[in-house]
C-alpha cells in the first residue's frame, strides 16, 4: 500500500511576476501525480471520521457533563463552542502548516498529541480542566483537514471531486457517528469511557497512517521561497480572501450550511431526553445513523462536481436543506418527521460542502492547504455560533424557536447562493481563466476515463 503512494507531492509557491506558469506547472505535476487508491482514500475517510468525532462527542452527553459539573442547561452549549473556537484556532494556525511542512510528520504529531487531550477530558476533575481539554481537542482536531487537503493534492483532476467526496463524506459521518457512540458507552460505562476508547482507537489509526502516508515529500516552497516565514504563511490565509472571490462565496456558504446544521443537532438532546419521550443517550445517538444515511447517499456530489454541475448541486443541496425544516419541526408529534428531517438535511448538507470544497481547490493548488483552513475557518465560526445560538433559544422559545431559526439561516444560505452564483470562478480575470481552464481539463481527463472504464 506504501508503494503505491510514494509519490511526490506538489507544493511550489508561484511569484508574483512567474504566477501563472508556475501555476499550471503545479497543477500539471499534481495531476501526472499517482492517483489515490481506493484503499488509501478510504484510510483517510476513516482517519477524518474519528478526528473530526472528537469534537462531537459532547453533544448528546450535554445534560449529563452539565449536571455533573454544576453548569446550567442554558450554558451547555458552551462545551461545544470553546472545542469550536480550539478547532477555529488550529485551522489557523496549523492546517496551513501543511503547505511547507511534511504532512507525514504532521499528521502523526497531531493524532499523538490528540490522545493526550482525549485522556485529558476523560479524567478532568473541574469544568475548567474540562474547558482545557476540549479546546485542545478542537485546536487538534484540524488533522481532518490536512488530510483533505492531501487527498486532494494526491488525487488526479477528473477525479479531485470523487475523492474529496470520499475524504469528506468520512468527515461527515464520524460527526454523525459520534453521537451514536458516544450515547452508547456513555449507557454502558459512563461518559469519560467516550474519551478513553477514542484515545486508543487515536492510537491505532495513528500507526496505520504511519505504515501508509509518503515518507519523501517535494516540498519546494520552504527552499525556494526564504521569505515564507511562518507568519507570512498566515497572513497568505487572508491574503487568498483579497484575490480568491470563489474562496469568499464559498466559506460564506459553509458559515451558514453549518450554523443551520448545528443548530439542529446541538440543542436536540433537551427535547429527545425529557417526557414524552424520555429518550436515553443510546437511543438518541441513534438518531446519528439517520444522518449518517443522508451522508452517504450525498457521495454522488462529489462526481457531480466532477462534470462541472457543482453550481447546480449547491442549489438543489440548499433547498432541500431548507425543506427538511419542515418535517424537523414536527418533533413534539412525531419522531419520525425528525427522522426524515435529519436525512435530509444530513444529505444537503454533505452535497453543498463537497461542491464548495470541489471549487475551491481549482484556484490555487500550491495553496491547497491555505484555501482548506480559510474555507474551514468560516464552518467553525458557524458550528460555534449555532452551538451557543441554539441552547439559548431553546431556553427561550423551544423546539418552534429551534426549527424557526434554522430555517431562516437556510433561506438565507439559498438567496446568497443564487445572488452569487455566477461568481463562483469569481470576478477576476486570473481566476476565471483558471477555473475555465480547470473545467475544460476536467471534462477532458473525466471523457478519457469514462471511455476507459467502458472499454474496460
């Protein structure tokens, strides 16, 4: 499995005055690179999954790590926001890391440091140990996106969609997992067990991407380029929002797409755990497979994406995130209404993500882990602000509040979308030459190995 993927990986940073040829030089070399195996991506998928289910593992446990360490309900919401301003954080100041540094070495560093957050929380004796332990694990949970990003450098163009859908779709269903388990060994053992078994599982995956992650790197940015200097890397991070518009579109869609969802899944525990329901932890968590569902059947976007629908896949993905309000809100008559809601919207969201991950990774491959932290730093924003936005209104107005504001965030995402729609190359003239040129070598590569295939 090694062998197939020592290759190396393209990393030069273009200047300004040789820009655009050492752009598609980047991009050639990127796309000649030896594709990603199935096996391995799906590695990745999995790795994702359990890093990214780090931060959600609190959710349906909010009652319970509420009561035990003397936090109102009204509060809660607070363990998920600070593990989501630790994950803000790490998109900052670490994923972008991954466009200088070897990602191997990275990767390892972030998953062993992790395990020790997770037993940190685990035997957390106050909230503000607590409080430490989470933001750690958000601050580290940002591997997920260093990986992404790597997928997508290892991935050939006409199938840089599919890929990161895979990638992606691991991402999304370790998020909707981790309510399901977490909710079961917290039945079982109690809630610290959550972070004990994550530790290990940590452990495990950390040694299996070291067996399989490219040990040589052509890394060329750190020595051909003295001058980028760890804070100028950082400051490319914004520098990328001035010159990238289909950047600014995109991360301002997954701002909203990710309040909305959030403001779902974080206050849902209150209603689903008291009378007439009275749900335990377990059954609730189940409602994880729900979503997981959706997730799952979204993988098609990322092929979408890859015959350039990717416009018209966010549309659709957006308005059957809005739809899904409806049966969602019929939670005080119907579980099942619920259950039809979190498919649903589950699967709009994973649709629009890969979309806006797809488009995004066309503009500047050089920059891939750059543009991955900008894009990413703007869902942790909206996870943190539905988190904190969903407990209070439920205090206040219930469920109907709940559902209310979700579907108003929704509509919102909708209208911006179809008012920016055509931007999403943006509007200017070196990025839409590069997005018209990544289309047509897309459709290209992508009618070469349809044909291929059908030979085959």
């Amino acid at each position: 499995m090694r062998a197939e993927n020592e290759v190396l990986v393209d990393g030069t940073e273009s200047s300004s005055s040789g820009g655009t040829a050492s752009l598609g030089a980047t991009a050639k070399a990127a796309d000649s690179a030896a594709p990603l195996s199935d096996a391995v991506a799906l590695l990745f998928a999995v790795a994702c999954g359990l890093a990214v289910a780090n931060v959600y593992y609190a959710q349906p446990l909010l009652d319970t790590m509420a009561d035990e360490f003397g936090i109102s309900h009204a509060a809660a919401g607070l363990i998920i926001t600070i593990t989501q301003i630790g994950y803000g954080f790490g998109l900052l100041l670490v994923v972008p890391l991954g466009d200088i540094l070897n990602r191997r070495r990275l990767v390892i560093g972030q998953s062993l440091l992790s395990v020790l957050a997770l037993l940190t929380v685990a035997a957390a004796p106050s909230y503000l140990v607590l409080f430490i332990g989470m933001t750690a694990i958000g601050l580290l949970a940002v591997v997920t996106q260093v990986l992404v990003a790597y997928a997508a450098a290892l991935a050939p163009a006409a199938e840089r969609g599919r890929v990161v859908g895979v990638v992606t779709s691991g991402i999304i269903i370790g998020i909707l997992l981790a309510r399901t388990i977490s909710g079961t060994l917290s039945d079982l053992f109690g809630w610290r067990s959550v972070y004990v078994v994550s530790a290990a599982a940590t452990l495990v995956i950390a040694a299996l991407l070291a067996n399989v992650l490219p040990r040589r790197e052509d890394r060329s940015v750190s020595t051909t380029d003295p001058a980028m200097t760890y804070p100028k890397l950082i400051g490319s991070v914004f520098v990328l929002f001035v010159e990238e518009p289909v950047l600014r579109i995109r991360a301002t869609l997954a701002l909203l797409i990710f309040t909305a969802i959030t403001i779902l899944w974080t206050p849902m525990v209150l209603p689903l755990g008291a009378p007439p329901f009275s749900l335990s932890h377990t059954e609730i968590g189940l409602f994880g497979l729900a979503g997981a569902m959706g997730a799952i059947g979204a993988a098609r976007a990322g092929r979408l994406a890859d015959r350039g629908r990717a416009e018209h896949t966010t549309g659709i993905a957006l308005a059957i995130m809005l739809v899904s309000w409806l049966p969602i809100a019929l939670l005080p008559y119907s579980l099942w209404g619920l259950i039809i809601g979190v498919v649903a919207i589950d699967f709009g969201l994973q649709s629009a993500h890969v979309a806006n991950q797809s488009l995004i990774y066309r503009v500047r491959p050089e920059a891939r882990s750059r543009l991955t932290a900008g894009y990413m730093i703007f869902y942790s924003i909206g996870c943190a602000t539905g988190s904190i936005a969903s407990t209070l209104v439920y205090a206040r107005a219930g469920w109907s509040g709940v559902c209310l504001l979700g579907a108003m965030i929704s509509a919102f995402a909708l209208v911006f979308w179809a008012l920016t729609r055509h931007q999403s190359c943006g509007d200017a003239p070196n990025s839409v030459a590069r997005c018209m040129h990544a289309d047509d070598n897309i459709s290209h590569e992508a009618d070469i190995r349809a044909h291929a295939r059908s030979r085959g």
